[in-house]
C-alpha cells in the first residue's frame, strides 16, 4: 500500500496539468508514519516531499549527470496522451505515481516496479 500525503498529491496534480502537454518527472521522498499525526501502521511510509524538476540545471549541464537530486523512495510521472499504466520509459522506483489528464484524484494511480 502507497500513501501520500494529500496536499502533496494536489501539488503534483497542478504541476502536471500545468506541464501539458509536456510530461513530468519528479522525484518523491517518504517520511515514516510513526513521525506524522496519523493512523496508520507504525511501519508505513508516507510520500510527504517532492524534489521539483529543474532544479539544479546548471549542475546538470556542467556534469553531465542529475546531482542536484538526492536518491528518492518515489517518482511522479505524467503520461499526457496516456496510458494510466506503467511503461517501459519510467524511471523505476520501488513506488510510481502516474498521472493523466484531466490530472484530477480518478486520474492518477500508485504502481510497484512490476507494474501492480
């Protein structure tokens, strides 16, 4: 079972509807549900940050390679002409988040690396 936190589900809902017809990839980060107010199973993460694209570019161009982002539990990925489904082009993750227009709460599902 994934969570996510629902002000941090909101955010990426708007930044990949803000990007389309572009997609989107940002990498998410956990906190442990024993550090949060909430009823969940003591040993349940909880995707509670996001690591924005773009950030970091002039590393990026001066290295050849992302060190501005440090490694993450997650990722967001926007597919804008679909599919709701893992593709072999995803970054895996132990946890993906994909998302499709219109980018709203029946448009966005949680997939482990087998594509479940």
């Amino acid at each position: 079972m994934a969570y996510i936190t629902r002000g941090l589900l909101t955010a990426l809902l708007e930044l990949g509807a803000d990007r389309d017809p572009d997609s989107v990839t940002a990498s998410l980060d956990v906190t442990p549900g024993s550090d949060l107010d909430v009823d969940l199973p003591p040993d349940a993460s909880v995707f509670t940050d996001v690591y924005l694209p773009d950030t970091g570019g002039s590393v990026t161009a001066v290295f050849g390679m992302d060190l501005s982002t440090p490694g993450a539990a997650g990722r967001f990925v926007t597919h804008p002409e679909g599919p709701l489904a893992l593709t072999k082009r995803d970054d895996l993750h132990e946890v993906v988040f994909v998302a499709v227009p219109p980018y709203d709460d029946d448009c966005v599902g949680a997939f482990d690396r087998s594509g479940e």
